[in-house]
C-alpha cells in the first residue's frame, strides 16, 4: 500500500468501515456511516483512533483512512476529489481484495 494525499474518481462511496467513523455532509449534519453510502461534494469522512474507513473509487480501486485521519470530498471537473486533511490515507487496495470488513454491528462482504 502506497500513502497518497488527494484520490479521484467519479462515484465515490464507503466500502466498508471498523471502529468509529463519522460522516458530515455539506451542511455539517452528521451523516449515518453506511456500506455504499454514496459520498457528495462537500462531505467530510473522520476516523477515530483505531478505526479504519475504506472507500470506493468507481467501484474499482479502493483506498483506506487510516486511525485519526480526516477526508474532505470536493467536485472536481466532472468528477469528485477526496483529500486527505489530517492523518494517513493508503492506495493500492483492489475492490476484489476487500472481501470481508467488519463494522462495530455487522459484517458485510464487498463484490467487485
């Protein structure tokens, strides 16, 4: 896994999460966390200190926020940016390869 800054794509939407993830929207309104909770300009994704949050892009490529981190979500062109604010956010995960994350209250299964 490679440490990236900023990340695009088209749709981008939360594979998955573990721990305590908070989601704000454009309005700063608390967001319930979601697997394939589609992310809009103006979101903003938090993870807590040991919690971990992962998030599509394009359905294909996947990157993670690490424990502590902070994302914005911003229109870019005709697609969206994520850009990291705080903390350590990773590439180099393949959808296929997030095949099992467990939530705080369930487990899911990510098909690619």
């Amino acid at each position: 896994m490679n440490s990236i800054k900023t990340a695009n794509g088209t749709t981008l939407r939360i594979a998955g999460f573990t721990g305590k993830v908070t989601i704000k929207d454009d309005g700063a309104k608390d967001v319930q966390p979601s697997v394939n909770l589609l992310l809009h300009d103006g979101y903003k994704v938090a993870t807590a200190a040991g919690a971990n949050a992962y998030i599509s892009l394009d359905g294909k490529d996947v990157v993670m926020l690490d424990g502590g981190g902070a994302v914005s979500v911003e229109k870019s062109g005709s697609g969206l940016k994520l850009t990291l604010t705080s903390g350590t956010m990773y590439s180099g995960l393949d959808a296929k390869e997030l095949s099992h994350v467990q939530t705080s209250n369930m487990a899911t299964g990510v098909r690619g």
